[in-house]
C-alpha cells in the first residue's frame, strides 16, 4: 500500500455509510476516510420525503443532516459525491469507482472496506412500468421528483430553495383538477403519501395485493387503519394484482389489475425494496436471508476486512434468533456505527434487532416491535394472539382517545413475541416500552408487573400496556 495513511473506503453515503465513516475517523483521526456516493446528496431522512411531499417540510434541504462540504471541514472525511462503485476487488483491495459527471473510472484502494449501499425500490418486470410518472419513493432524488410533478399540477412552480420562495402561479395548471394518483402497495410509505397527497388535494386509490394493509400486522390493526383511509377519501382495492400499465404519449394513464382498471395521472410504485447487494454478490461475498449480505455481530462479511451496514445487510431478530431482513433506518444508522468502529481497530458488537417501527397515518399512530401472528405461523412458534383497547388517558381527564394493543404470546412460556398498537395519541411512545421488554424476554406476567408512570394527563392508573398484559394472562388461565 505504500506510505499512504491507513485507509477506511465507504460505498454509500447515506444513513449507514455516513454513521460508519464519522465513527471510523472520530476514533482513528489519524486513518483518510473516504466516502462514495452516487448521488448528490448525503445523509438525508429519506423516512420524512412524504412530509416534504406534502408542503409540511417547505425546503428539501431541512432533509439533509450534513452537506458533504460540513462533513469535509468538520469531520474531516473526503466525500466524493456522483461517484458510483462498479466493482470490488477483495484479492488486491481494490474498488473500480466511475465519475458520473466526468465519465472517467479510477481504482481505489483500501485497507478496510464498508458496503453500505442500502436497498432499491422493487419493480417487476411489468408492461409499461417504465412509462413517464410511474414513480418510486427512496432517495431524495425521487422525492424532489414527485414534488416537483405535483407542484406543476397545482399551479406552483416547482419550488427547492429557501423555505420563503415565493410560488408563482403555473399557467399550465390553470383549469385543470388535481391529478388522481394510484398508489401500488400498503406498506409505511405507500399509507404516509396517501396523506400527502390528499393534503394536496389529490384523489388517492391504494392497490394492495394482500388481504390488509401494512404488511404482516394483525387485522386487529390495520381495520382501525383501513377505515380511516375511507374516511379520509382514499379508495382501497385489496388483494389486488397490478398486471401493468397502459400510457398515452409515453406518460401512464391507466393501471391495469385482475379486478380491473384504474384511471391515473400518476403512480407511486411501494411495493417494498430488496437489499442493493449485486456488487458484494459479484466480489463473491456470502449473501443470506431475501439476498441480503450477511454479517456477523460485528458486521463483517465473509471476506477478510470487508464490513457491510444498513439496508444491504441482514440482522439478527433478538425474538427468533434467526437472520432477518428488516430494512430501518434506525437499523441502519446503529449497524453503521458498528461497522465504522469495527473498521477502525475496535470489537463492538451489534446484537440485534426486535423490528420495532412506528408511522403516522392521517390522524393515527400505528406500531409495532417483534413478531405479528403472521410472522410467528411463518417462523412455525406456536403462539396465541390477544387484542385490548385501552385509553391514552384517564378518562375523566378531556380529550383521552382510544388504543388498540395486540399482543403475540408463545403459548408454552406466556413470554411476549411481538407486540402492535393502534390510537390517535399515547402510542408511539408506548410501543418502546415493549420494544424493551422483547430484549428482556419478558413474559406476559413480567409485563403485567411493570411499574408504569401515571398521571391523568397522560395514562390511565392501569396503562394500557398493563391491561393489556392482564387479559393475555387471563386467556391463558392466569388470572
């Protein structure tokens, strides 16, 4: 390697990327750090692109956590954005990196490499799914995307500088209703844009090909979630298969399903992501669970100082002790850490995860951690399943709203699987709770013993989380 510095090589700059190079430098300040990242941005929430969709974020730029410039000068890192790794050479520690803008290739080397090249939106090989206004929602790029579509549509032109732009009328939008847009797939981003863009005034229709909506979540939940949807004005077609989309002049204009077809000026493609693991798998590096690189619990690969993070890598569920692939951000950012401080000398370890996940959908909060049944009759673990409302708040105390809590208990041991709630206030700090409780191994009487703040503002003498504990004993003959 010459008299170089020791050198950290990072392919991708977001979420886990960014978290494992700021930690290799901030313990190693004398290793040259490098970051690779295709696009032009860095270290954005890409988990609040519907919000910047819907006008509550005014500027994108309130996305980004750290410009490349402030993650030179501050944290000393060299970031080299529109770079894009092509391949990896594991038996020279090289990586072939291409410049997008110049279109020219150099070869990098590295003492120790990161891949964190996350997940990329699933398209299917359907007929006209490349037709202009066929979007996906996964970078900030795409984001800026649909906004930008939207915004013609209604009049403003597209508008990404300082939060105190003024909009200027659109003379393309004059007399024309707001789009109707179909959004293909249920899952957390598909339902969050469906409130930005009926904040927007469009007109929503949400296809789904399963029997409910948010994944594998009991039917307890996701009913509550389903009739708010049809209060607030979104169609709702399930166990529905898109078969492709039909165009007029190169742009959609209708989608096609075996229960039909749907008029639109536009589609949101949701329909979940696979991990962006090709270039490891072509440096023959182990892949496991849905193709995702596998990692031990310090990240490393199964070629020597290579280390992988975030949504390219599998974890480990701390309920089933099985590989999982659960694409998180927070995931993302803590396997980064790990990655980074690993690469730099240390031995951290990163334990597992429950799956813990919370949303906003209109007026609700909706949350989960560990297991639904689903997941439990898929995993083979017998279980029961239990469903309780409680109240946020005590109920004379005004404004107190309902929760839905749904517990799944293994039936030999009572010990707690996975836990989902459901309400308009008190759930999304709640679920962490259980989230807890799943590291612990806590059974159902472990849970029913905590002991839980109260105050009338905030939570009934008996949490929901405990009543909830209490009636799971009661099914199984404990109370």
């Amino acid at each position: 390697m010459g008299s170089r510095k020791e050198r950290v090589l990072v392919i991708g700059g977001v979420a886990a990327g960014m978290s494992a190079a700021s930690a290799a430098k901030r313990i190693r300040p004398d290793m040259e750090v490098i970051v690779l990242e295709k696009s032009p941005f860095i270290s954005y929430g890409a988990c609040s692109i519907p919000y910047y969709v819907s006008d509550e974020i005014k500027d994108y730029r309130d996305l980004i956590a750290v410009s490349p410039e402030a993650a030179q000068n501050e944290r000393g890192l060299i970031i080299r954005t529109r770079h894009e790794a092509t391949a990896i050479h594991p038996d020279t520690k090289e990586v072939v990196v291409r410049c997008l803008d110049k279109n020219t290739e150099e070869r990098i080397a590295y003492d120790k490499l990161v891949i964190a090249t996350g997940a990329v939106p699933i398209k299917p090989p359907l007929p006209g799914i490349d037709l202009q206004n066929v979007f996906t929602l996964r970078t900030l790029e795409d984001g800026l995307a649909v906004k930008k579509y939207i915004d013609n549509w209604s009049g403003r032109e597209a508008c990404v500088g300082s939060p105190e732009c003024v909009y200027v009328k659109s003379p393309r939008a004059e007399g024309k209703d707001q789009p109707r847009a179909v959004i293909v797939g249920g899952g957390y981003i598909g339902l969050e844009m469906c409130e930005s863009l009926r904040k927007r005034g469009l007109d929503v229709t949400v296809v789904e090909k399963m029997d409910r909506v948010l994944g594998t979540m009991d039917n307890s939940i996701t009913s509550v979630v389903e009739e708010t949807l049809k209060t607030e004005g979104v169609r709702l077609s399930k166990e529905t298969t898109v078969l492709g989309f039909e165009g007029t002049g190169g742009k959609v204009s209708k989608v096609l399903t075996d229960k039909g077809d749907f008029l639109t000026d536009f589609v949101i493609l949701s329909i979940g992501v696979r991990p962006e693991s090709s270039l490891a798998e072509t440096a023959a590096i182990a892949l496991g669970v849905n193709k995702a690189i596998t990692v031990d619990e310090h990240m490393r690969t199964s070629l020597p100082d290579i280390f992988a993070a975030g949504d390219c890598a599998d974890a480990l569920s701390i309920v089933t002790a099985r590989k999982v692939y659960i694409p998180l951000g927070t995931t993302a950012n803590k396997q980064g850490r790990v990655a980074g401080e690993n690469a730099a000398g240390r031995e951290t370890r990163f334990e597992g995860v429950a799956g813990t996940a919370q949303t906003k959908i209109f007026d609700l909060e909706v949350a989960r951690t560990g297991l639904t049944s689903l997941d439990a009759e898929r995993d083979k673990i017998p279980y029961f399943a239990s469903t309780t409302q409680g109240r946020s708040r005590a109920k004379a105390y005004p404004a107190g709203k309902p929760i839905f809590i749904t517990y799944v208990v293994e039936k030999e041991t009572g010990r707690l699987l996975g836990a989902q709630m459901v309400g308009k206030e008190g759930v999304a700090h709640r679920i962490d709770t259980l989230a807890t409780a799943l590291y612990g191994r806590m059974t159902m009487d472990d849970v029913a013993r905590l002991d839980l703040g109260y105050a009338p503002p905030f939570a009934t003498v008996w949490d929901p989380i405990l009543v909830a504990a209490n009636v799971a004993l009661k099914k199984m003959g404990r109370r």
